[in-house]
C-alpha cells in the first residue's frame, strides 16, 4: 500500500479525531505528512511518532489556520522542510452549536473562520507551487451538515455549506493545471467533537441509516486517501459522503 510514495501532505486539524486518521492513513501509503495542530502539541507529536515508528515521515507544525499568517506559515513549513507539497487535507473544524435565538455572534464568526476561512487559506497558499509544478490534490473535510443543514448547528452548516461551494468553484478555477479539488462529507463519527452529541440524536442517526451503523475515522480516511492517489486523477469538484447512506 504505497501508492502515496514520495508525496507530501498537510493534514490541518491532524492532532486528534478524523485529522488524526487520515494523517496516519496518507503516512500508511507513503506520504510524508506534516501535522498541523493550533492548541494541542502533546497529541501531536504523538500522531509523528507513531508515523515515524511505522517506519515513515513526519513533523508536527503549530499554526492557527484560521489567520492568513498561519496558514502561509503553514504551507511554507511543508516546502521549506520537504522541497514540495502535493496533497493539502484541509480538515480543521470546530463546532459551537446553539438555536439562532441564542447563538451569539462570536460563536458564528468562529466557526466560519476555522471551518471555512481556513480552508480559503491554506488553498490559496498551497495551489500557487502546485499550479507551477502542474500536480496537486486538494481535499476539503465537510459534513453532511453542509448538504442538508442541521438544527442548532446554523453556523457550522454554512460553514460546511460554503466548504462544497469553496471546492467546486477553485476545481474550476485549477483544473487545468492537473489539480483536482474534492470534498468528503462525513456523517455522525464518534470524534472529540461529537461525543458530546446527546445520545438520543445519536441513536436516531443510526436508525436513519440503511447500514445500522455509524462510519469510522478510517472510512472516512480511506476516502480521502483514494481522492489524494493518482487512481482518482480525473475526479475533482465533487463531494464523497461517507455517512452509511444516512443522508440518501
């Protein structure tokens, strides 16, 4: 399983959770992946050692994604350390869910600039060396919020919302170019960010979905792995759901 040998990637958001997975997956098939954290260094210098115990490469990078010098800092760390980037995983994400009544507006500003202001960034960071090199996988984490929108959630939904939007518009834009831009969308997955969910909400995914089961991180992992191989080199602007049919 190497067909990622001799790419590199940035995994944003990749000390924990689905982050974390697709890191260690990319790494699984030969990548060198830099892992991006903001406030957790801890676990994510442990996600580089377990690569690096695997017999691969990687390095842990702190960067507040959501702020246009982390982001640049972050895409230049990978150049600077390994000469290129190939593959950007943009997968930082946050939630403060509430009804709109009471929702304040701080908790909808946070979530558009780590969800979607991110991802904005790190893309307009990271294509510029892939369009002069003519190759380039970009792949952004949405939700099946995104698609079909989730109550209490109006500012994660948008966010996730304008993720898909992001994808399809800059595919057009870097087709050309031999980059291709996708996004998968994962359904409920028992991560730091949805342990908290209630379990009634839960146990009514589950019932809602044809397989009976919540999607793992390593689904989720392996969507994104097939979308940064070269296998999946005439796929861009599209949106993989990987959520056990719930969202059919």
């Amino acid at each position: 399983m190497s067909q990622l040998m001799d790419r590199v990637a940035v995994v944003t958001g990749a000390s924990r959770g689905i982050g974390r997975g697709i890191a260690l997956e990319l790494a699984k098939r030969g990548a060198k992946v830099v892992i991006n954290f903001n406030s957790s260094p801890d676990a994510a210098n442990e996600v580089v050692e377990q690569i690096k115990a695997a017999g691969g490469e990687a390095l842990a990078f702190q960067a507040d994604v959501g702020t246009e010098d982390g982001a640049n800092a972050l895409i230049k760390a990978a150049n600077d350390t390994y000469g290129k980037l190939d593959i950007l995983v943009n997968n930082a994400g946050t939630t403060r869910d509430n009804i709109i009544m009471m929702m304040k507006a701080e908790d909808f500003d946070s979530v558009i600039q780590t969800n979607l202001r991110s991802t904005w960034l790190c893309s307009k960071a990271a294509v510029r060396g892939m369009m002069r090199k003519r190759y380039g996988r970009v792949i952004n984490l949405t939700s099946i919020s995104g698609e079909h929108g989730q109550g209490g959630q109006t500012n994660y939904s948008a966010s996730k919302a304008g993720i898909i939007g992001l994808t399809k518009a800059l595919a057009k834009e870097v087709g050309s170019r031999n980059i291709t831009v996708n996004a998968v969308a994962p359904g409920f997955i028992m991560t730091d960010l949805t342990k908290d969910l209630p379990e009634e909400l839960i146990n009514q995914g589950v019932q809602m979905t044809p397989l009976g089961r919540l999607a793992t991180v390593e689904e989720v992992a392996f969507a994104v792995a097939f979308l940064a191989s070269d296998e999946a080199a005439s796929i861009t602007g599209q949106v993989l759901t990987v959520d056990g049919g719930m969202s059919m």
